[in-house]
C-alpha cells in the first residue's frame, strides 16, 4: 500500500509522486530535492511524505524571476 497523502492535525501531507505532478518534475528530482535540503519531507519505511505548504512555497520560489530570488537557484547540477 502506498501513501498518496495524509492530514496531522492541520498540515497535509503529500508523497514524492504528488509533489512531482505538482512541481512538473520526475519523482526521481523530487528526492533529488530532499536529499539536498531544498525540500523538507519525513520518511516513513521506503517513503517520504512532504508538507504541502513547503511544496508551495517552492512552487512559488520556481515562479519568481531568477533576478528576484536573491540567488537562490534550484537547478540541481
């Protein structure tokens, strides 16, 4: 059974495939993501669960113009 997602009081949860859909990007990056710190996630047995709101905050840090972010580039060399 795998965990889509799942509510801790307030705060949704979401797996690495539903951040992927979201952020336009393969499940593979979305790990890329956690292991480099850029995302925040809990990991639950093989599986990694990411707080919706980070997923948005991203999502809208990827939207802002490149000379708006301070620097900060989320390109995973």
């Amino acid at each position: 059974m795998v965990i889509r997602m799942i509510y801790e009081g307030n705060t949704l949860f979401i797996n690495t495939e539903e951040v992927a859909k979201q952020l336009w990007m393969t499940p593979y990056t979305v790990r890329k993501y956690i292991r480099k710190g850029i995302l925040q996630a809990v990991r639950i047995g093989k599986h990694y669960l990411i707080r919706q709101e980070d997923v948005n905050r991203l999502l809208e840090e990827m939207r802002q113009p490149k000379n708006q972010q301070g620097g900060q580039s989320h390109e995973l060399a």
